[in-house]
C-alpha cells in the first residue's frame, strides 16, 4: 500500500492582484497556520498567521472579508517588493 502524506490542507489560487516587480498574478495561499501572498515569478511571499486573519472575519455576514484581508496583505507584499 503506497503511503501518501498529505500532512495539511492547501489552498491556493490566483489573484487579479500583480507584482510590482514583474506583472504576474499574485497567487494566495493557505496553509497550515499561516496564508501567504506572493509572486511565484520572483519568489518573494508575504505571510500573515491566520491567528492575524481572524481580524477579517464579520461576525454580521459570518465570513472571512477576503478583499480586505488581500488588499491588506498586498500592501505589505508592495513594501516588501519596493
Ligand atoms: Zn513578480
């Protein structure tokens, strides 16, 4: 029996967002404890915990304010790509 280790759930997918740096789309990515947002042209990733994104959440609409939390960590990769 092949062993396959899958130690956590990822999530990633695209962003409209583009690096300053180089054009590409941002991907944004969840895992484990933290998510992620960056550039896999230039390999440069900014990360926030997700103990941070529970800031995001709305109590009213019962859910993660996504553009928020992503306009958020956008600012921060922009910093870190200047
Ligand atoms: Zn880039």
């Amino acid at each position: 029996m092949a062993v396959a280790e899958v130690a956590r759930p990822t999530v990633l997918f695209k962003t409209d967002f583009t690096c300053p740096r180089c054009g590409s789309c941002l991907v944004f990515i969840e895992e484990g404890d933290n998510v992620w947002l960056g550039c896999d042209r230039c390999a440069l990733y900014v990360r926030m915990s997700k103990r941070d994104v529970r800031r995001y959440w709305s109590y009213t609409s019962r859910r993660v304010l996504w553009r928020d939390l992503l306009r958020d960590l956008y600012s921060s990769f922009r910093e870190a790509a200047d």
